[in-house]
C-alpha cells in the first residue's frame, strides 16, 4: 500500500491534475502530470513538496472489477517500490491510467510501462 501522504484521493485534486496537467504516453499506460504550483491554487493545501499519485484503471480496460483492481494493485506495488527507494521527484501530481491493452500483462511488463512513462515525464531521479 502506498503512504497516505502520497495518495492522490480527493475529486478536486483529480479535477485539477486534469485541467492544469500534460499527458505522457506509453504502449501500454497514460500518464497525466502536473507540477505542483502552491500559488495558482491558494485554498488547496498543496505544498512545493508534496507527491501524490492516483490510479486510474477505466470500465473500457475491463467490465470486471477483479481484472481493474488486479491492475490498480499491480501499479501501486511497483510506484511503492519506486517511493521506497527514494527514485520518484517531489513537486508533482500524477495520475497512471491503464490503457484496454494493458490487461493481460504481467507484473514485468507493467512495471516496464509504469518507468517507461515516469522517465518519459522527468518524474524519475
């Protein structure tokens, strides 16, 4: 399970990634990023040093909850491994969502899209 301080929960902070953030593709995963600015958004309690990640795992991916949250799980476990060893930069928001071809992937090849979409976006240190 990923820390709480780095979940990216709440329907406004999602509505916000989306309107302000840039898009970051991969075969297999989207990304959407956007680097945290505390003064564009003062009643929101971001600060120049957060991180905060979402996964977003649609009903066109897959109409089974079993096989959405089988992808949730496996994104979050190699973003945690990520968090664990320090390899993620502060100051953003980011939102991986699974692409329809993701489905019969293995644990390897997601964890290959999930670094291939952060290095694409700088997020990787």
């Amino acid at each position: 399970m990923i820390p709480k301080e780095y979940r990216l929960k709440r329907m406004k902070d999602f509505e916000i990634l989306f309107k302000e953030g840039w898009f970051v593709n991969d075969e297999f995963l989207t990304a959407k990023i956007w680097k945290i600015t505390p003064e564009k958004y003062p009643k929101r309690d971001y600060k120049e040093d957060d991180l905060k990640i979402g996964f977003v795992v649609g009903l066109k991916v897959s109409k089974k909850a079993v096989d959405r949250n089988l992808l949730k799980r496996r994104m979050r476990e190699v973003v945690r491994l990520l968090l664990a060893d320090n390899k993620i930069r502060v100051g953003f928001m980011v939102a991986l969502i699974a692409k329809p071809n993701m489905l019969g992937l293995d644990y390897k090849e997601i964890e290959a899209s999930v670094l291939s979409v952060l290095k694409k976006g700088c997020l990787l240190k």
